[in-house]
C-alpha cells in the first residue's frame, strides 16, 4: 500500500533517522523544516521527498491544511535544542503549539479515514491516566520540579496530556501513540522492545538507540498490525541486550 506521512522535525537526530527510513520503506514523505541544509545527506532531490522550509508555528492554517491533507499518518519528532537558548529561550510550547496546529489541521481537512498522529516525546512525560506506578514520590517530586523551572518537561508533557484528554480515544479525525523512548544514544537498529508502562527510574534509566525509536515509529505509521496494537497509548521503548532476543513491539 503506498503511503504519505508528513514529517516535523526531520532535522533532528531522531528526526533524520525517520526520514532516511520512511524513504527506505517506499515511503512518500512531506517534511516541514525550518533549514533543508540541515537535511540528512543523500535525501535532497529524492523523487518521494517533498520539502517545505517553514516555522511551523508561524504557518497560515490554510498552508498547514494543505501541506497534510491527503497524509496517512504525521510524526512529529520536535524538540527543544539542548542548550541555554533552546531549554529557555522562545518558543516555550514548540511541541504543544505544533502538535494542537497539525491535529487542528488535520480535522479541519475532514480525512475519510482517521490520520495516525505519532508524537515523540521522552520516559519523562507522565501518562496522563496515572498508569506509571512505578514512580514513587521522589521521582514524582522531582518531574513536577522540573516542569515548573523547565520549559521542554513543561511543553512535552502538555503535548501528551492535549492528545490523551482533547484528542481522546474514538475521534473520528485522528488516531494517536505517544512514544516514550529512555536516554537517547546513537547505534544502528538493534534489538529493542516497547513496554506498556515504564520499565526503569529516572534515576537508573535505561537506554534507547535513536535508530530503534525512529524504526518503532516508521512501524506505527507503514504497520497496521503494530498500530492497532499501540493507538491510544503511551509506549515505553527501550533497547534489549544483544543477548535477550531480537527486535520486538
């Protein structure tokens, strides 16, 4: 089945990985970046990529509507730049103001079929329900610390809250997974497993190849089979030792 995804944050070290691997699959791939110098190498002028150099935030919502329509699935792969500018500079809501903007997009183009919205986010993010027991008050304390001094905690975790409480299960116009890896690190694909809830503490975290993440999130958007069994939740992803088994979702 040929599919379209439209793309944020293509530019970003997860971000680049999804794209090199949608267009290894076949896929068709629409990506909103602010720079196409900072594209991956080898992707300029791929007959299946299209680029639009934009500030999502500041796009006209007829713009964005057209940019998506049509789209099977969007991943968003946003996030604040790790340094003092980007942790505490504007846009203090990158990731909530563009996710509430494509979803609004989204239903305002009426798709006949629900759009899959995939939203990246970190083990971080509290899962609005309250299912994450294996936090304790300690952790707890300090996450709600941390979203207070913190603008990116703050905005991640309203971008999750926004799907899982506006969004909501059965909309008629979008299906959503929020994905949930643990410290980012480099590597290829590996072996790695998603979990319903959290697996480690924030203070002895686990690990999550980029690669691996990006790979999850190319089988939500291309899998039917993996999709159902993830849409409307937060998965957990976390690389498995080479020795425990082989890639699993």
């Amino acid at each position: 089945m040929s599919r379209t995804i439209l793309l944020v944050g293509g530019t970003g070290r997860t971000g680049r990985r999804v794209l090199v691997q949608l267009l290894d699959r076949g896929v068709t791939v629409r990506a909103i970046v602010r720079s196409a110098s900072r594209l991956p190498p080898g992707v300029s002028g791929h007959p299946r990529l299209r680029v639009v150099e934009a500030e999502l935030l500041a796009m006209r919502p007829a713009e964005l509507i057209e940019h998506q329509r049509d789209c099977d699935a969007v991943i968003s792969c946003l996030g604040h730049v790790l340094s003092l500018k980007g942790v505490f500079g504007p846009p203090h809501d990158l990731v909530t103001g563009a996710t509430r903007r494509l979803c609004r997009a989204i239903t305002e183009a009426g798709p006949t079929a629900p759009v899959r919205f995939i939203l990246m986010t970190s083990v971080s993010v509290n899962h609005p329900a309250g299912t994450d027991a294996l936090r304790g008050p300690l952790e707890k304390g300090l996450l709600w610390a941390l979203r207070g001094l913190v603008p990116p905690s703050r905005d991640n975790q309203r971008a999750a809250d926004f799907l899982f409480r506006e969004v909501g299960a059965g909309n008629r116009a979008i299906d959503w997974v929020v994905v949930r890896p643990d410290s980012l690190i480099e590597g290829e694909v590996s072996a790695y497993a998603a979990h319903d809830q959290l697996v480690a503490s924030l203070f002895k975290p686990d690990s999550s190849t980029m690669a691996n993440v990006a790979h999850f999130m190319c089988d939500l958007a291309t899998d039917s089979a993996i999709w159902d069994r993830w849409v409307g939740r937060m998965p957990v992803i976390v690389d498995v030792p080479a020795a425990v088994g082989s890639k699993k979702n």
